[in-house]
C-alpha cells in the first residue's frame, strides 16, 4: 500500500469509526470492521478483539480469521497472554519475539508459534480509569512495531471505545452494562449462524461469515439481527450463500 493510499484508507476508517458517534450503529459490525481495517493499515498478518463482559471476564468479540479466534479463545482458556495482560494493566504489551516469551506465557507462546505467528501486540480499549476489552495484532515475522503504527492502533481502539461508550447512551451505568451483554450475546448467535452457513454451504467458518456479514450489509440489517433470524429458521441459509456468490 503506497503513503498516499494509506493515508486514504486511514482518513476512512477514522471518519467510520466516528460515525458511530452520531448515529445508530451495530457494535458487532463496529468491531469486525476494526479488525479488518487493522490488518489493512497497520501490516499485521491478524487481528482479535476481546471484550468484557457484565462480570468483567474477557470474551472474544471479533477476529480477522478464524485462526485468530481459536487462538484468542486458547489464550482466555489458558489464562494466559498479552491480550489477557494488557487488559489487566491497562497498557499497551508490545512482544516483537514470541521466542523470547516462553517464561512468561509458556502455553501461549508455543500455541501461537504453532499457528505461525511470531510477534504480537495488543492494545487496551480504555477511556479514562474504564478499559473494556483489548485488541491483539499477531504478525507472521518479529520484529518491533513501528511508532507510528503504534500511535494508529492506540487511535483506532481509542475511536472504537469511544463508540461503545458514547455519552448519550452511557448516562446510567446499567446502560453499559446492557449494551455491552448485547454486543456479546450477539457474538454467540454469529458463531452459530457461522456453523449454519457453514454446514449447508459445505465452506469454511471464514467464507461463512463473509457471506452473513455480506448479506446484512446489502440488506441495511444488524449483523446480530441478522445472524439470529438465520439461527431461528427466518432467514434461509441458501439466499444468504446465494449472495456471497453473486458478488464474486
């Protein structure tokens, strides 16, 4: 991507993220579309997502592959990680070597090397004294972040937190609470639309969520709504892959 290419694509995320500031938006959608445009600006190889739930546990919200999302869930159920650990200290968790973090996160570690990642980065999705989840970049070679693709990933999760945490829809604190369960009970229903689509379809969980993401986009529907009403038997799976081909 040339400078003048990514100064583009970045001067678009920012302006959709902000979006999120004065309109009715999908949390869901918000998040993926994060991650993506993550991996797009920044050169990592993937990116996930975790968020946190009413009982402040950490739940995996979006994810650029599904690679990424086995290893998010592996590090949750590990209780180990950068993610993990730069949730907890609300700061940033640069590792350019995953070599050199065995001591530290041993299970991690060799789990991620496995799936062919070599360096990692995570970032807290904090406002003020509030952090609600952390974003991970993984790259396929070490090596150290750039600064200024630090000072974008910090941005871009801060524009992303302040989505979720918009003022006119966080004046209670029950508000929050109940934003964030929604955000995360969707996330369930995706998987299992997921698993539809991908079952009748016979493609891959990736190929399956593009086309369920495909299809509420080109419709104008909620991500979450429309990953229920293929769950519940409202929406045919079939109309849903049809699209996703139609678009190739």
């Amino acid at each position: 991507m040339t400078a003048m290419n990514r100064e583009r694509e970045l001067a678009e995320t920012f302006v959709q993220l902000a979006d999120t500031l004065v309109d009715d938006y999908d949390v869901a959608d918000l998040l993926h579309e994060l991650v993506l445009r993550c991996v797009q600006l920044l050169d990592a190889s993937a990116a996930g997502l975790l968020l946190s739930d009413q009982r402040g546990s950490l739940q995996v919200m979006a994810s650029s592959t599904e690679r990424t999302r086995l290893l998010e869930l592996f590090q949750l159920q590990t209780q180990e990680g950068p993610c993990l650990d730069c949730f907890t200290s609300r700061q940033p968790v640069l590792v350019p070597d995953l070599t050199e973090t065995a001591h530290r996160w041993p299970l991690f570690s060799e789990q991620a090397r496995q799936e062919g990642y070599q360096s990692v980065h995570a970032f807290p999705l904090r406002l003020r004294d509030q952090t609600i989840g952390a974003l991970n970049l993984f790259g396929h070679e070490p090596g150290e972040m750039p600064a200024d693709n630090q000072k974008i990933a910090r941005a871009l999760a801060d524009v992303a937190t302040i989505g979720i945490l918009q003022e006119r829809a966080l004046r209670r604190s029950e508000v929050l609470t109940e934003q964030l369960q929604t955000a995360l009970n969707s996330r369930v229903v995706i998987e299992q639309a997921k698993g539809v689509l991908a079952e009748r379809g016979n493609v891959d969980v990736n190929t399956a969520f593009t086309a369920l993401r495909g299809h509420a986009r080109a419709h104008g529907l909620r991500l979450g709504a429309t990953a229920l009403d293929l769950v519940e038997g409202r929406l045919d799976p079939d109309l849903v892959l049809a699209g996703a081909h139609q678009t190739r």
